[in-house]
C-alpha cells in the first residue's frame, strides 16, 4: 500500500506538467517550463534518496530507495528529450556542439551519465556488483547543483533556501559518514 502512494506521489509532478501543457494550455514558453519543472523535480527526488539513510530511525523509506531513485532518473529523462526533441528538434550534432561548448550543459550531461549508470545497474544482481561505484550520485548531485546555479540569471531568495538546503543535506551526510568511519 505505502508502494503504491509514493507510487502515484512521484507521479503527481508528471501529470501537473501534462495537465498545465495540454489542458489548462497556460504555459508561454513550454520548452523553459519543462525545464524548469522536469530538472527541479529530478533534483529534488535525488537529494531526497540521500537523506532516506539519515532519517531511517524516523520513517524506513529503506525498501523504496531503489524506486525513489529511478523517479529521479526518469524526471531528468524528461528534462534530456527536452533538451533533444524540443529544444534541439531532434538535431543530432546540435546536441552534441553544445554538449563540447557549453561547460553548463556538459556538467548536465556527465551528471545524466552518470544517473543513467546508476538506473541500468540497479537490479538486485548488478547492484550487489557495482554498488561501490554508486558513490558517484554524490558527484552528480554536484555536478547537477553546479549546473542548475549556472541555469540562473540570477538567485531567487527560494533558490538561495534550496541552495542552503542542499548544504545542510551535505553536511548531514559528511557527518553521517565520519560518524560511520569512526564507529562513534
Ligand atoms: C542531460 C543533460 C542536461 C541538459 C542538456 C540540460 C539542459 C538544461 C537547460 C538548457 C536548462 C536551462 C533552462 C532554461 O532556463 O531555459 C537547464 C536547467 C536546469 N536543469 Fe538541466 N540539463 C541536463 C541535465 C540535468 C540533470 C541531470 C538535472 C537534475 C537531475 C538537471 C536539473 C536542472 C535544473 C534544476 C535546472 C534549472 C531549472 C530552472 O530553474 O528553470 N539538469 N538544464
């Protein structure tokens, strides 16, 4: 049961995006509201799978990491075709030009490598294979802050509260590991 509610929870993003662009048709620059609303929610999701570990004793959110984590694969999923279909309309070597040119898009995309990774070898079999390399969430997490502070003109006072809770997150978890480490 608790399955299936963050089931549909996950979901309630995708179909807010659907319902704004195809029925209330309210949106003036689709192609930025997509972005906004598929590259924040992948953001979101991805931080909160870092801080399942640290509230555990709270709530056990444990059993659902995995399908938490794929939430936030496929949010930024989104935000690539986006990228591909919309934005480049399907240009291959558009894609790629900007990929090699610009260093916002590239920290994108090595970020977006790096979760596709994580996504293919996360069955039970591969996960017990190559869980150590799934450490580089952490570089992507980085990579993808770098990346949404470089999508700014400028800093909102709620972008500056995520930035703060991005920090406050990353703390945590530094703590949580020396603590670990150390066996305190
Ligand atoms: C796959 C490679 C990626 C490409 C090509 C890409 C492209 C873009 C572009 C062009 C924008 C600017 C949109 C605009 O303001 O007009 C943007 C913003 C953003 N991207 Fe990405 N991105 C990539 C990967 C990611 C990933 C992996 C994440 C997170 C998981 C992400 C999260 C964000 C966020 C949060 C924003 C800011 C949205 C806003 O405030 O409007 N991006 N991205």
């Amino acid at each position: 049961m608790k399955r299936v509610i963050l089931f549909l929870t996950l979901l309630i993003p995708f179909f807010y995006l659907l319902v704004e662009l195809f029925i209330l048709q309210s949106v003036t620059d689709p192609i930025k509201y997509i972005y906004t609303v598929t590259g924040s929610t992948a953001t979101v999701i991805l931080f909160f799978t870092i801080t399942i570990s640290l509230i555990r004793k709270y709530i056990n959110l444990i059993p659902y990491r995995r399908m938490i984590g794929l939430y936030g694969f496929f949010y930024a999923f989104l935000h690539l075709l986006n990228f591909y279909i919309l934005d480049a309309e399907l240009d291959f070597s558009f894609v790629i030009k900007e990929s090699l040119d610009k260093p916002f898009i590239y920290l994108g995309m090595i970020a977006f490598f790096i979760l596709l990774f994580m996504a293919l070898t996360s069955t039970k079999k591969l996960f017990a294979k190559y869980n150590k390399y799934h450490k580089f969430v952490y570089l992507a997490l980085i990579l993808i802050t770098i990346h949404f502070i470089m999508a700014q003109k400028s800093l909102s006072i709620l972008q500056f509260i995520y930035i703060g809770i991005i920090l406050l997150i990353s703390y945590c978890k530094l703590l949580q590991q020396i603590i670990n480490k150390n066996k305190i």
